[in-house]
C-alpha cells in the first residue's frame, strides 16, 4: 500500500459520495484523504472478508459483547442528527424494504506494507475489538519498522 502513496488510519465504509459528504461535515476533524466509500455492490467489505449479520449462525452469535461508545451528550446529539442521513440506504429504496447496506457488519484492521497484522471482523453491529490491543498493535509495528531502518550491520 505505501508504493501507491497509501498511508493510514484508512475508514472504509458503505454508502455513496454524498453520504460521506454529509458524514465528514459532521466530523471535520476526520482527513479526508484517508475517507474510501464502498458502493452497494459491497465488493470492498466481501474482498476482505466481511459479511451480513444476519447471515450468521445464531448459536455463534449469542454470547457476542456488544457495547456503544462514550460519546457524551454533544457526539450522541451529533450521531443522532446524521445517522439517517449517512446509513448505507440506497436512494432509489422502497419504504417497507430492509436495505441491505444496514445488515453489513465491518470490522477492524492493522496493516504494515503488504502484511496484515491484526484483523477483526465484527458480528454483530457494536461488536468491536479492544482498543487498546489494536493500538498496542499498531505501536509495536511502527517501533520495529523504525529499529528496522535504523539499524545497521557491520
């Protein structure tokens, strides 16, 4: 990825051009460069694995964890006024249909170059990783990659 001038955090998610519009003007701190929205062919999200919830055996699902984040008032106030605006709904949708883009579970990934380091798909929608695991992660690498230039044989 770096030969192609791809650098991350990278957040890929489901919907169109307007919808991610919409999603960045919510969070203008979010680069924009770093921004990739997978049509509703969904041919991004199953290239790597992912799935629809609803697909999934129930007995493999029941124990999952889910949790929302801690958003305070202002990021819940914020999630609930864009929410309906940036859902991976399509425009030409029939009232009474479940859109498909709303059953896509995503997930949660370290790459370094060509290796993937860490990946974890979610199950549900709120099933997500540890956090603080992904960024330790995520640390380690960048610090190899570094005693790797770094070093010197003699």
């Amino acid at each position: 990825m770096e030969e192609l001038g791809i650098h991350g955090p990278i957040f890929i998610s489901i919907g169109d051009s307007e919808k991610l519009n919409t999603f960045l003007s919510a969070n203008e701190w979010m680069p924009r460069d770093q921004m990739l929205v997978d049509d509703y062919s969904f041919d991004a999200y199953k290239a790597v694995g992912f799935g629809r919830f609803d697909q999934l055996a129930k007995e493999s699902v029941k124990d999952i964890k889910i949790t929302a984040p801690d958003l305070g008032w202002k990021g819940w106030f914020n999630y609930f006024s864009t929410v309906g605006k940036v859902s991976p709904i399509p425009n030409d949708m029939k009232l009474g249909e479940i859109p498909e883009g709303v059953l896509w579970v995503g997930g949660t990934f370290v790459v370094d170059g060509n290796d993937v380091l860490y990946q974890w798909n979610d199950q549900v929608p709120g099933n997500h990783p540890n956090i603080a695991e992904i960024v330790e992660i995520a640390k380690n690498a960048a610090i190899n990659k570094k005693k790797k230039l770094f070093s010197w044989q003699f």
